[in-house]
C-alpha cells in the first residue's frame, strides 16, 4: 500500500464532489423516518401507511412528491444534482438517497454492500426477533431508558426539514452558487438533532443506536472510501468488483491533554490549555473532514482526536501502527502548523494510523497505546524559533518555566514562581475574559465556592473506557442470551474439521454443517449471513485448491 502514489491535488479538486456523496448518505434513510413502514407501523396504529419499507420512500415517488410541494426549486436542485465518481463518470445525486434500490452499481456494490451492510452489522449485530420493544424508547449505552421515540420526530420532522433546507438554500443564493462545505454543515447539524430522537431498530438491546448513529457512520465509511478512490483511481475497480474487500483505517493525532491541563500551577492555566486544546481540535477536524475530505471523527478523548479515513494512505510501519503516506506530508504539515498557532511550539502530536481492516476495533489498540506515541511526536524543522524566552536583567533570576516547563522564566527574587510571560499572558487573558464577560458566567474566585469553614473540594472522576474500546463489552454475544458454551464447542468442531478437508465432499460437508450455521446465525443477516454464502464458499474452495499439500481428491 505504500509503494502507490497518491494523487492529494486530485482529492482537493473533487472533494465538493465527496461532499455530495457525503450529504447523500446522510439523508438515503428518510424512508425510515415514515411512521407507517413496518418497522415502525404497530407502534403507531394510527399513521396512515403511505409505504410498506424505507427504500419505497424513493421508490414510488413519494420523496418527488414531498420536495414538490415544498417548492419547484427545491426538486430541481435536487433531481438535476449530479456527483462525479471516481471513474470520471457523473451520477445522479439520487441514486445515492435510493441505497440498494439504486440503479447505478457503484451505489448498490461499493456505497450499500461495502459501507452500509457492513455498519448495520457493526452497529447492531444480529438481536434476536423477539426482542421487539412493547413501546419504542432509546437507551443509553447500558441499556437503560433514556427517551422515548415521539410520533412528532417523523413524517412531520421530515416536512419541517424540507422547508428548513429550502429557506437556508434560498437566503443564501446556494440555489444558483452552491457552497457545499456550509451546505454539508447545515444538513448535519439538522439532521444530527432531528435524527438523534429515532431509532435504526425497534428490538433490544440495539435501541441505544439512533439512526443518526447508524447514517453518520455509513456516510464517513463511504466518505472515506471515496477519497481512497480519488486518491489513487486504481482502487475503483477493485472495489466495485469486491466491494466487501473494502477497509479503514484509523488515523489517531494524539498528544497528551490531561497531561497539559496538569502543568497547570493555577486554575486559569488549566483552563487556558483546555480551550486551546478545544481550538487545535476543532481545526484538525477542519483539515480532514473537509479541507481534504479524507474522512470523518468518529472518537475524541484526553489523548487525542481520531478519524476513520481510506486504507491507503498508510505509510512506513512504525511498531504497531503506521505513519502517513509521504504523498500526504502536506495534511502532516498543516497539523503541525496548527499546533505551532495554538502551542507556539510546547507540543506537537503524533500521527499514527492503524493496520487496515473491515471494522473499527482497531481503535481499542490505538488509543491504548496513547502514552507510548505521545514520545514519537514529530517536531517541525525550526520550531524552537516559536519559543521565545523573557528578557533577563540585573535584579532577576532565571530558569525553566515552572508551567510550559519549555520557556526560559525570568522573576523578581521575592517571587515564588518562576512562569514565563507568555504563561502569565494567557493568564491575564483569562482575567480580562471574566472582567468584560462576567455576566451569567462561572466565578473564576475559589473563596466565592468556599463554604462557611472556608474549605473547598476537588473532586475528578473518570470513566473507564478501554474495555468499551476493546469491544470486550460490544460483543454480541455479551448482549444476548446465548449458550456460549454450545458455541464455544461448534467453533472447536468447526476448526477440526477444517483441518481434515481433503476433499471436495468434506468441503462440501463443512460448509454446510450445523456448526457453521448456528455460528453464522449470530451475525446480522445481511451484512454478515447471506455474504457469507456468496464470498466465504467461493474463498474457501480458493484458498484450498491453491494448497497442494491438502491433496483434495478433484473427481469427487
């Protein structure tokens, strides 16, 4: 994978054409947001049934019929969009809202089989029917209620968000002169609050998966699959002829925040490194969701910001993870530069991406290897000419600051503290920020949080999540009432009788045992199931017939 060239200009040039995609795969599941399809129809009685299934919604015009009535403008900006793919070839916008029912195959093989199927088998897993929910209700991630799902967030949100994006492409001239990194933003932001309040499933315990959760994945999974694409053009074909070899990475930038915040001599210079930290975050995010579209957040913690992004823009192997592709020293460079601004050279982060895979487990092992990337950081040429150092006079002494621990500090002798000027800057900063901004804010003064004995408590708790990440505690079957032990000994059958094929009828029996069934069973049925019998039979027979050990007796 390192070894190919990437083109980045070429990925600058059509990232409005991602974006396209992008907002497509954002908004292929309004169907779902019908209160009569059959998902949702017994919860709701009442609802005239205008369709039976999400993908009708498109299907038999009803999507025509609702942005026609909300005005002509909006359906012609709609139906004349086009996107342009990889191959150079344009389609239409809505044969990415049409998902599986599409007519174009690189929306039904690369978009659907390679993005959403996989995502609703990794969201959801495969929860049994009779699980149903007697009422719908959205759980935390421990399964326990958190809202219920209101008949207001459906048919009528939906009319709602027409009209909101038709007023916002209006006002804003984008009808004639679309901008479509503020398009991208306001449907996000619509679609997140609106989306957030349904479901993508009506049986427990896969309630606490909202369909923001479910669409925001498909579409940053086929975000990132595009710019691979655009990236390197060799890439199109294969994944349209094998849309499930299809994989990510995750690309972690990493460096130590709690470790910054806790330098820290006073409260203010907690606070100053918490928000720049904030600010380098949210223009990283600016850098790789859209000045180069190379993929989207999906994890933000006190080690660093994360993305799911293509498979190959990984470069030189660096222990466990790899480094960026040298075709994309330039995104490298820019991070840097935004460390540089918000820093001014303390600290600069680590950029490693994780092996590719067909999941995002590999997180888990990103992120828990934090500490140990934070001493591979990579500090631009020069950048010791950003730390600039106080000016030393007679009457003073100098030394290492006691707050950046990076800066030469120069302090009067009867001071205490040795903190450079630019510490004590951001300091005053934070002074001047409550002086003419005080009203309705928090105290910055400890003795106004004091009680009547003058004692005030700190008190700091944290979550821990590295078995979540793991996904020690997203298995399946952890989630099921299952007999893991019968499983555990249909696995053992099956790894033995994968030793003794040695011919096509024991192939044959293997692929058809009980064992293999019932294992399968536990997968979701489209993304995992009926795959399954389409590409693992046909690797396996493969993968055999290429061993010569194996000696499979062909006549049989």
């Amino acid at each position: 994978m390192a070894n190919s060239t990437l083109n980045l200009g070429n990925l600058v040039s059509y990232r409005n054409e991602i974006s396209k995609a992008e907002i497509g795969a954002l908004l292929f599941n309004l169907g779902k947001t019908h209160a009569g399809i059959t998902n949702w129809k017994k919860y709701f009685p009442q609802i005239n049934q205008l369709f039976s299934s999400y993908d009708e919604y498109y299907k038999n015009g009803h999507f025509d019929n609702e942005i026609r009535n909300i005005d002509s403008k909006l359906e012609s900006f709609i139906k004349n969009l086009n996107i342009i793919i990889p191959d150079g070839k344009t389609m239409s916008f809505v044969e990415v809202l049409k998902g599986r029912s599409s007519d174009e195959d690189f929306v039904k093989k690369v978009f659907f089989r390679g993005c959403e199927n996989i995502n609703s088998g990794i969201d959801k897993g495969s929860p049994q029917d009779s699980n149903k929910l007697d009422t719908l209700w959205i759980s935390n991630a421990f399964g326990t209620f958190k809202r219920p799902v209101e008949e207001q967030y459906f048919d009528d949100e939906r009319i709602c968000f027409f009209r909101s994006l038709h007023k916002f492409l209006e006002d804003n001239n984008y009808y004639s002169n679309p901008d479509w990194e503020k398009i991208r933003k306001f449907i996000f932001n619509e679609i997140k609050s609106w989306y957030s309040r349904l479901l993508s499933d009506s049986r427990f315990p896969v309630n606490d998966v909202t369909l923001f959760d479910q669409v925001y994945m498909t579409a940053s999974m086929f975000k990132a699959t595009l710019a691979g694409m655009f990236l390197d053009n060799s890439r199109y074909q294969n994944y349209l002829n094998n849309p499930q070899s299809i994989k990510w990475s995750i690309l972690g930038i990493q460096y130590d925040k709690l470790g910054l915040a806790e330098k820290g001599l006073k409260a203010s210079y907690i606070n100053w490194y918490r928000e720049a930290s904030q600010k380098v975050d949210k223009k990283v995010k600016n850098i790789i969701e859209l000045k180069y579209a190379l993929g989207n957040e999906v994890y933000r913690d006190e080690t660093g910001i994360y993305f799911i992004v293509p498979e190959n823009i990984i470069g030189e192997k660096d222990s466990d993870f790899y480094k960026l592709h040298s075709d994309l020293n330039k995104i490298n460079e820019e991070i840097q530069d935004v460390f540089t601004s918000e820093f001014g050279g303390e600290v600069y982060p680590a950029l490693f991406l994780t092996k590719p895979s067909r999941g995002l487990m590999n997180l888990g092992h990103l992120v828990s290897k934090a500490s140990e990337n934070f001493l591979k950081a990579e500090y631009p040429n020069g950048f010791e000419k950003n730390l600039k150092h106080d000016k030393r006079n007679e009457h003073s002494r100098e030394g290492i600051c006691q707050v950046c621990g990076v800066r030469l500090a120069v302090a009067d002798e009867e001071k205490q503290d040795l903190v450079c000027d630019v510490c004590k800057g951001r300091s005053k900063d934070r002074l001047d920020d409550w002086w003419f901004n005080s009203a309705g804010e928090e105290t910055i003064w400890l003795d106004e949080l004091q009680d009547k004995n003058g004692r005030v408590a700190l008190v700091t708790v944290k979550f821990e999540l590295g078995k979540w990440l793991n996904g020690d505690l997203m298995n399946s079957l952890a989630i099921r009432k299952e007999d893991y032990k019968s499983y555990l000994s249909d696995i053992k059958i099956i790894l033995e009788k994968i030793k003794s094929v040695t011919t096509f009828a024991s192939l044959k029996n293997l692929i058809n045992s009980i064992e293999i069934k019932n294992f399968i069973g536990l997968f979701d049925e489209k993304g995992i199931q009926k795959p399954f019998e389409n590409i693992l039979k046909k690797k396996i027979i493969k993968k055999i017939l290429s061993q010569p050990s194996n000696n499979l007796n062909q006549r049989e």
